[in-house]
C-alpha cells in the first residue's frame, strides 16, 4: 500500500466512527498544522498520535491531566477525558514559560485552582506529579479538600527547609525528603503510593521513600482537588509560584515511567487536542484527516537539464525553459552546472565551459536562478537543483590546463590492467578510494553553494564505471585497501573484500557530501541518481548498481544520507522492470524519499511517459521527474513533438500547481549529527574509529582524509570513543547534541 493510499485510508476511516464532521477555522494555516510549517501532512499526524498514546508507558489509567495550555472562561480543560475541569480562581495568570508551554501563576495570597472529585486514595496505588516553580516554606501544591473522609496536602513543602514532603498518609506520618524545590528553578516532582510505601520524586529520581510499609492503607476520601493550596484555603498555605502539567493516575508509577514523565516536555511538540475539549482522541484526528484531505500535497515536478545542448546555455534558452516549466506546472529544474569537470557558473575551482553561448560574462546558473526565483507578478518560483557530474571527469583527452585531471592526474581511476580509459572510450573517471579526489568533489560542491541560492544538489555518476572491465585500481586506493585489510598486491576482481572497498568509498563520498552540505546550507536538498539496470531489483545485492558499478542507494536510502532518491527509471515497454526498480525504492525509503522519473526520450508515444508518471505518483513516490529537456520525443514513432508532450502532461498529469513537498526530517528533525577529524600528531587517521561509548551499534570509519559522522543521535550527553589501529590509540571525549537538528564537530587527535 503505498503510503498516499495509507494515508487517505486513515482519514477515511476516523471519519467514518466519527460521522464526518468537518472542522472551520479562521486561522491563516489549519489548526492541525502541529510542526508549524503551514502544511498538514504526515509529520503532523505522527505528533498528534504520539500525544494521542503518550501516556501509554504509564502503566496506571491517567484520572486528570491539566496541560495548562488551553483556557476558557476560567477554566483548563482535562485532557484525561474525564472531565475533571480546572477553575482557575481568585485572578490565577498565565505565562508562556512553563515546561512545556504555558503555565499557572499564583501569587501566594489567595489565587488557587479547583475540580471536582477525582480519586478516593484509600482505592489503592496512585501516582500525583506536576512541574512546579517557586513556592515557600508551607505552601501546597495540590491537596484534596474533606468531603465524605479526611482530606490532605498530596504534595507540599515542610514548614522549615524548602523540602518536598508529602502528607498522603494512613494518619499516622508524613513522607518528607531532604531536598529543597523552592530554589525558583522548574522541578518536576511527585509521590508514588504502591499499597505499601510512599515514594516521593524530584526531576526523575527517588529521594525519599517510607522505610517500612504503612500499617494501613491511605485515609478515604472524596472531596474535591485543589491546586495551589491546602484543603482548608489558609492564607500561609497558597503558592507563590508557577505550577505545570499536573497529573493524577491510578496505579503506581515504575521508575523508569517517572524518568519518561520528566523528560517528556522537553521532547513535547505544540498541543495535538485540535479541538480543544476532550483531550488528544479521535475527534482530532478526524479534524487533522479533514485538513489534510483538504490541502493538496506537496510533490516534486522535476525535469532534468543538461548542458550538452539546447538548455540553459544563454538567456534564451534559460527564459524558455523557465517559461515552459510554469506553463506545465513543474516546479523543479535539475540543470547539470558540471559536466565534465567544466563549470556552468562562476566557480573559483574548474574552468568554465566551452559551449556557452550567452557571451563571456554570461553566468547560466546565476541567470536561471534569477528568474526561477523570481515571484514578481505572481510568478511562481521554481526551484533548482544544482545536478554534478561526479566521477565522470573527462570524455576526451583535450583538457583545459586548470582541469582537475591537468593539475592532479593522480586522482584518475584505473582498470585492473592500469588504464585510464575502456577500450575504444575516451570517459576518464576520478577514483572515489583517492582521497585528494573525494575533497576535490567536495570543495567543488560547497564552493558553488556558498555563492549561488541552489534548492538542491543532485549527484549523477556517483558511481564506477559501467565499462567492460574491473575499475577502482588507483594506486593510492589499492594501497589504503592493503593496509586496512592487511593484505598485498592487485587485489582481485572477484575479491568480496575489495567490492566491499570500493562500495563504501562511494558511501563515504555520498556521506561526506550530504553532511557538508547540510551544514552550510540546512535547508540544501541532496539527491542522487540512482542506477536501476537488470532484473535485480528482488535481490539488490546481485544487481549491477551493487556489484558492478558499487552504488549502494538501497543502503543510503536506509540510512538516511541523502534527502530523495532520484531514480533513473530508463525503461519502455517492460512494465515490470519499471514497476520492480520504483517499488525498490519506495520500500525503502522510510527516512527519506523517491523521486521518480520517465525516460521520456525512449518512449515510442507520449502517452507512454505520462503513464509511467501517473503509476508512480499512484504507487506514493514524492515526486516525479521527467529525462530529459529536449528529447522528450525523440523517441518517438508517431510524429508526436515537444507542444504535444508538454500540452498532454499539463491536461493529464500536472493540470494545477503544487509546491515541492516539505522535508519533515530537516522541518521537524527528531535527531542530530557528530562529525569532525580524527587525526594523531596531526595527520589524518585513515580508517580509525569512532563510537559512542556503550553503542558499538553507531560505530563509524574515518574516511582517508580522518573525517567521521555519526547519524541519528538522540539530544543529550555522550562519551565519544576515538580509537587508531593500535590497541592503546584510544581517546575519550565528553560531548552532547544540545537538541534536535543540531551537527555538532568533534574533533580529537590520538597523541594528546
């Protein structure tokens, strides 16, 4: 099921049980729009489930929950949906400094809160927990009145030192702690009532408990709650202070479920209860299943450019292109700016290209970018994606002097019988296991970044040559392949090691580039074109993408080191080699996306094409693309040309305009990234080591130039462990992702 249909199913569903009501709002984006980005997609009904479930670790059944975060006539709802409303009394304020949003203040004079009944404690285990800020000696923060029994101060503060204390009790003590809350910071604090002892918590961890059980059980009760004072209303007894996400459950809460209840709101989205009344439920999801049903998806339209020919090689050509993309509705352009170790741009690196015709001073990218983004008018911006040619770096041997293979002719890949070309071919390639030529990809590609305003960059060639013969036999990749798996010699084609090797150099590339790149520009996109040849695509690692040219796009995908997958789905008339390479990729792209194309240029009919974009829109790709500009139909038989291909995809395929989708990962990021260098005495250690301590599962290589990333780490504190490839080069590092999204550099040296 693909995962547009899983999503309409969804809606379709809550709004069945519901009875479809509708939602109406005023707002300029949709209540149900929890990450903030004015969309309602995915990401938001991951946050609204997470709310909706987010007591599920609790083993007790939650009684009364006051967020604090939504007010009515002086009134906080329950969000427990048991009704047990809050009345704010007395001029109680609110802030937005709490916890996790909002919170109360009181003024230690007469403001306090009140609900009705929720839990006789004599009923058996309990758990009473809030967030609190402030306070005096004496003051409660909640208490149950008398009513049909004797009431008490659940949680207060004892008459002397600041300390927690709690006077839940069978009559005969009180459960005090050693440790003062009123230092004016926020505390989470507690008591837990097993059956037998009490437990009292202060910001997740237990410090004080009874040393034997009670005698009895808790004295009955069914008065009603009060927050902010003691159960008779004395005037030394109010708080003077914040009070936050307050919680009464059933059950007694395990330690590790109070670890969970304090770090929640510091992992806490904005409040998912869209309606306001009853808690996170079904009614929201229908109102978020409506809202999103209602706004049309985000999906890439992308077309690719190339530089060999008619593209964007002067004003006019850019213009109409430009032009044709708004009258088609296609909101991406994927122009190739390098092609074969040329610039289509001001680069400070490579030499410009010979085939631009615009004039000397003419900057083709500069100029597309100019009018792409250009929303004067009510134009509509198009983005663009700036698409290199990696590894393929020559297809002639008549090179400019500044040409990378002129100034560094070591970095060329060689064949197992040391040639830099396949017989009968002029392609030269740089070898990705030479680490000079890893860096100068990627000085390339962030020096074009740091001065054009790209949407995305697109890697083509990332990759060994499809050529007859074995490649990747650079003498300084063979010799780092040695030395790390202790061996000698030309490794052999049929090595599994040495495939291993050259898969990876690519992976490092890809992963090297992507984190780079992120961290200049966060908002960047990086996607790949990606091989889809054979009948494999049941058993990826004997296709030709794994084994013969080393491109694992399976394993980036699934590691999330590149943003979308921009498949070369270059297939006519075979069905299900088509649908097996798309389905591929769409299975596996979880963390990120596809972007899936036609090979326009070889269908024999227009219809062709637009099928093929139709079916994989269909099957839930993000997006699709079309190969390439200006061969649309030059493979066609029927006499179709460009105005018939460009009319039918508006009429069939594009009839409205849709912005690209929003890239939850890089919107709403959950977790962050550590990189740097690892060096000893200052040279880079190729190869070595870095984990985080305890996770052997996250250890990383360092590539030849000592560079490591870790991806996917949670916020909070870590011991990164450096190692070298002796058994004592270890080196120990203190280090934390401060929060979510944040690439943090860590660098180390083994000798100091």
């Amino acid at each position: 099921m693909s995962k547009r249909t899983l999503a309409g199913l969804i809606c379709f569903v809550a709004a069945l049980l519901a009875g479809g009501a509708k939602p109406s709002y005023s707002a300029n984006c949709s209540v149900a729009d929890l990450t903030g980005d004015c969309r309602v997609d995915l990401a938001d009904l991951e946050i609204l489930l997470d709310q909706w479930l987010q007591g599920s670790f609790i083993s007790g059944s939650t009684q009364a929950y006051w967020r604090m975060e939504e007010f009515y006539d002086s009134m906080t709802p329950d969000i427990s949906g048991n009704y047990h409303d809050l009345s704010l009394l007395n001029g109680v304020q609110v802030q937005t400094q709490g916890p996790a949003g909002s919170c109360l203040v009181l003024d230690g004079v007469d403001d306090y809160a009140r609900s009705d009944f929720v839990i006789n404690p004599a009923d058996g285990p309990m758990s009473v927990f809030a967030w609190v800020a402030g306070g005096g000696n004496r003051q409660v923060i909640c208490g149950q009145a008398d009513g049909a029994g004797i009431g008490r101060e659940w949680l207060q503060i004892d008459t002397t030192g600041g300390y927690l204390i709690s006077r839940l009790t069978d009559g005969s003590s009180v459960l005090k702690s050693t440790v003062t809350v009123t230092d004016g910071l926020w505390h989470h604090i507690g008591v837990v009532w097993d059956g037998l002892r009490r437990h009292l918590y202060i910001d997740g961890q237990k410090i004080a408990f009874d040393a034997n059980p009670l005698p009895n059980n808790l004295q009955t009760c069914d008065g009603q709650m009060y927050v902010g004072v003691s159960k008779n209303l004395s005037g030394s007894y109010y708080w003077y202070g914040m009070i936050d996400e307050v919680r009464i459950i059933k059950g007694a809460l395990t330690e590790d479920e109070v670890v969970k209840l304090f770090q929640l709101p510091q992992m806490q989205p904005p409040p998912a209860d869209l309606n306001g009344i009853d808690g996170v439920n079904l009614r929201d999801l229908v109102i978020l299943s409506y809202e999103w049903l209602s706004e049309p998806p985000g999906e890439y339209r992308c077309i690719w450019v190339d530089s060999w020919g008619t593209g964007i090689l002067n004003a006019s050509q850019c213009e109409d292109l430009i032009q044709t993309c708004r009258n088609s509705n296609i909101n991406t352009v994927i122009v190739e700016i390098r092609k074969v170790g040329d610039a289509y741009y001001n680069s400070a690196i490579e030499p410009r290209a010979t085939n631009i015709s615009g004039g000397s001073s003419f900057d083709p990218l500069g100029y597309l970018i100019d009018i792409a983004h250009d929303t004067s008018g009510d134009k509509k911006y198009i983005e663009v994606h700036a698409w290199f040619v990696t590894h393929r770096i020559a297809t002639s041997t008549n090179l400019d002097p500044q040409h990378v293979l002129s100034l560094h002719p070591e970095y060329v890949m060689l064949n197992s019988e040391g040639k830099e070309s396949a017989s009968g071919s002029t392609k030269r390639f740089l070898d990705p296991g030479h680490p000079g030529a890893v860096e100068h990809n990627l000085a390339v590609i962030l020096d074009c970044l740091s001065k054009y305003d790209i949407d995305g960059i697109n890697l083509d060639y990332i990759r060994y040559p499809e050529d007859t013969g074995s490649w990747g036999y650079n003498p300084v990749s063979v010799g780092r392949f040695n030395a790390f798996y202790g061996k000698t010699g030309t490794p052999s084609p049929f090595d599994p090691d040495w495939s291993d090797w050259r898969r990876d150099c690519v992976t490092q590339e890809v992963k090297k580039i992507y984190v780079k790149s992120l961290m200049m520009d966060p908002e960047v996109v990086l996607t790949v074109d990606s091989i889809g040849w054979g009948w494999a695509w049941d058993d990826f690692k004997h296709s030709s993408a794994y084994t013969q040219v080393f491109q694992d796009w399976v394993g980036w995908l699934r590691a999330g080191i590149l943003d979308y997958n921009t498949l070369m789905g270059y297939v006519s008339n075979d069905w299900p080699r088509y649908e097996g390479w798309c389905n591929l990729s769409l299975d596996n792209d979880n963390k990120r996306g596809s972007i899936l194309a036609t090979g326009a240029y070889m269908q024999d009919t227009v219809q062709n094409a637009l099928d093929q974009l139709l079916w994989v829109r269909d099957a839930g790709a993000a997006g699709l693309n079309i190969y390439d500009w200006y061969s649309e139909v030059s493979g066609n038989d029927y006499g179709q040309t460009r105005a018939d291909f460009y009319r039918e995809l508006k009429a069939q395929v594009f009839p409205d305009w849709v912005d690209p989708p929003d890239h939850a990962w890089k919107t709403t990021p959950l977790t962050g990234i550590f990189e740097g260098n690892l060096t000893d005495s200052g040279i880079p250690v190729d190869h070595g080591t870095v984990e985080i301590e305890g996770s052997p599962g996250t250890r990383v290589y360092t590539d030849g130039m000592g560079w490591y990333a870790i991806m996917d780490v949670l916020p909070g504190n870590y011991l990164l462990r450096f190692s070298g490839w002796e058994p004592q080069d270890v080196v120990l590092v203190q280090v934390n992702i401060p929060s979510a999204g944040q690439i943090v550099t860590v660098n180390a040296d083994l000798t100091y």
